[in-house]
C-alpha cells in the first residue's frame, strides 16, 4: 500500500496553486511588465564577445563579484551590501526563509500576490494590511500592525505593482522608526520613476530594498535582482541562498548591460511618455477609469465586467492582466508597450467597451 501523498504535503501548501502563465501565441503580449522593445543590438554584441570559452564549462562565481561591482557604482551602495538572486523572486524567498519562517510577515494590499506565496511557502502566515482608498499607505496602521506579536517582516512596494503609486520617503522612515521588524521595499520599477528610499539605508539596519533587471533594463529571460541592504541583513540571508544562483551568464550580461545605461535611459524615458499618453487615451474610452502610475503599467477598472473585457481584448489580439478579486473588483492592467502596440490596445479596449455596451 502506497502513502497518500496529499497526505503528505504540507496542510498550509495545498491551497497554493501553481504559478500559471497564459500562452497565447501571435498576440500583443502586455500582461507581465516586460520592457517589449527588442533588446539593443550594439549591447547584445557586448554582452556575445565577453564570452568566452570558459563561460559556460565552469560553475558560476558564488559571490557575484563582478555583478556587485557593477551594481555598486550604479547604486551607490558598497559590494558587501548588495545580494544578487534568480530574480527578486528568490530573493523574496530567501527573506521569507530568514526571517518569517514561524512568524508572520504584513503585506499591504493589493500589491504584487508572490509576496504571500514565498511568505507561505517560508512557513510564514500572511497577514494582508488593506491599502486606502488611493492606494496610499497609512505609516500608523502599517507601525500598529507590525506591532502584532509575531510579526517579523513587513513587505512595500513602490512604485506599487499593480496600482502604480509611490511610497514617499517621510513615509517609509515614520514606518522604519516606529517597528523592529524586518521592512521590506520592493522597487522593481524604480527606473520608471527615479525616487528610491536608497539613503535611508545608513541609518536604519532592518531596511531591506529589492530591485530587478527584468522591467527597465529588459533582461526578463535572464532572471537577475538585487537586494541592497545592511551587512547584517546581507549576511543572514547568504546562510539561506543556493551557492551558485545566479548562472555565469546571466551575470555577465548584466554587469556589462550598465555599461550602457544611457542606451536604456533613452528607452526608459519613451516608455514613460507612451504611459503618461496611453492614460490620457484610456481616460477617453467610455466605461473605463485608469489609474495614474509611476511604473510601466496602468492599472484600470471598466464598466463591464473584468472577464468579458480581458476575453474581448484577447479576442481582437491583445492580452492584459485580469486582476478581478476582493481587492481590486473589476480591475485589469495593461503593460505600456511600444507605439503600435499601445494603438492597438486602445483599439481594442474601445471597440470591446463599446461592443458591451451596445449588447447591454
């Protein structure tokens, strides 16, 4: 007789669903916050001739030492404070692992969902902190609520995925000062909008930042993040990480990517105009309000319902982010892209909202 193996499986891990992305070929793919320019030739050329032939025979450097480097003239923030990952998703793993594992980890909401699966995954409950009414947060309920017994990280983002607002500076201190545990801020998007809490982290040891290569400097494929922290923090969540995380490659491209920064940096400042038109468009479309946002995205809720506008716009070969929930009712966000793309959307959306209408 062979065990059950449901019965085997940890009872917090069998409501988790695995992570599911929707493949739809020969359609405008906005749904993930990719960069959707192609990547720049004369930096691909780079990136080809500094292989060589023992690139991919021996394991990858453990420390990241030269991505560090990279990152450290780029951040401003010294090598022994900078942590590379497989993305920021193991990275926010790795957190969980070091320090929730037992605890409770605060989340204000709605934000980005792998933020409670890694804290679940860790062995750590979730506890969401609602958001207010603009998607702001509330320092005093954020201090209250890590006050809590057993709370030991509390996760922001900012710009906030999906809602696209920033975190002030004053704000994220007030939290920093008024609780012990671990404060986590998420800048994914960072290049979109230029302000950082990076100066806040001489002075406050459980500060914790996360950034990513997979959003404005379009190495999505290649998985790379980044945590900057303390020394302290940095060195507890090395006990924790996989020796060889980050693959040679994956680390070269990206050490030798900011060496062209002011290539990207062109490229960011067309996506951020594209966002700032493709909102004043959508705010044009009958049936739909759109959100200001400071990432590479526009979170919107439409008059009809959520699904019927995700399945028209996939319909017409557009595909966007469904986000329908207790959280955010009604809601889909849409990844800037370029031009055409953009106009194709618009396209879409409108002729799918007026489609609805005219069948209402």
């Amino acid at each position: 007789m062979y065990p059950e193996i449901s019965k085997l499986i940890r009872k917090e891990l069998l409501a988790l669903e695995p992570y599911h992305v929707p493949f739809h070929p020969g359609v405008v793919k906005l749904d993930a916050n990719e960069n959707t320019y192609d990547f720049p030739p004369e930096v691909w050329d780079d990136i080809v001739r500094a292989v060589d032939g023992q690139t991919f025979g021996r394991y990858p450097d453990p420390t990241a030492a030269d991505l560090r480097a990279a990152l450290a003239g780029y951040t401003g923030v010294a090598p022994e404070q900078i942590s590379v990952g497989n993305g920021s998703d193991e990275l926010i793993q790795n957190l969980m692992l070091t320090f929730a594992t037992g605890g409770k980890v605060v989340i204000a909401t709605p934000t980005f969902g792998m933020y409670a699966v890694h804290a679940t995954i860790a062995g750590a409950t979730p506890v969401p902190l609602p958001r207010g009414p603009d998607f702001s947060v509330d320092p005093e309920a954020v201090i209250a609520a890590a006050g809590q017994p057993g709370v030991r990280v509390v996760i922001l983002c900012s710009p906030n995925n999906p809602t696209g607002n920033t975190i002030p500076l004053e704000v994220t201190r007030r939290i920093l000062e008024g609780t012990r545990a671990v404060v986590v801020v998420d800048e994914a998007y960072y290049e979109f909008c230029g302000e950082t809490a990076v100066p806040l982290l001489a002075d406050y040891p459980h500060l914790v930042l996360l950034r990513t290569f997979s959003k404005a400097f379009g190495l999505a494929g290649l998985r790379v993040g980044y945590m900057l922290a303390g020394k302290e923090v940095t060195e507890a969540v090395g006990r924790v990480k996989q020796p060889f995380n980050v693959n040679a490659f994956s680390q070269l491209a990206a050490a030798r990517l900011l060496k062209w920064r002011p290539v990207f940096a062109e490229r960011i400042r067309k996506i951020c105009l594209s966002r700032d038109e493709l909102l004043a468009a959508m705010q044009g479309v009958p049936g739909v309000t759109v959100y200001p946002s400071r990432g590479n995205f526009l979170l919107f809720r439409t008059a009809l319902p959520a699904r019927t506008v995700y399945e028209g716009l996939l319909k017409r070969g557009v595909l966007v982010r469904i986000l329908d929930g207790p959280d955010l009712p009604g809601c889909l966000r849409v990844s800037v892209g370029q031009p055409g793309e953009n106009a194709q959307f618009l396209k879409a959306l409108a002729e799918t909202m007026a489609s609805g209408a005219s069948a209402g």
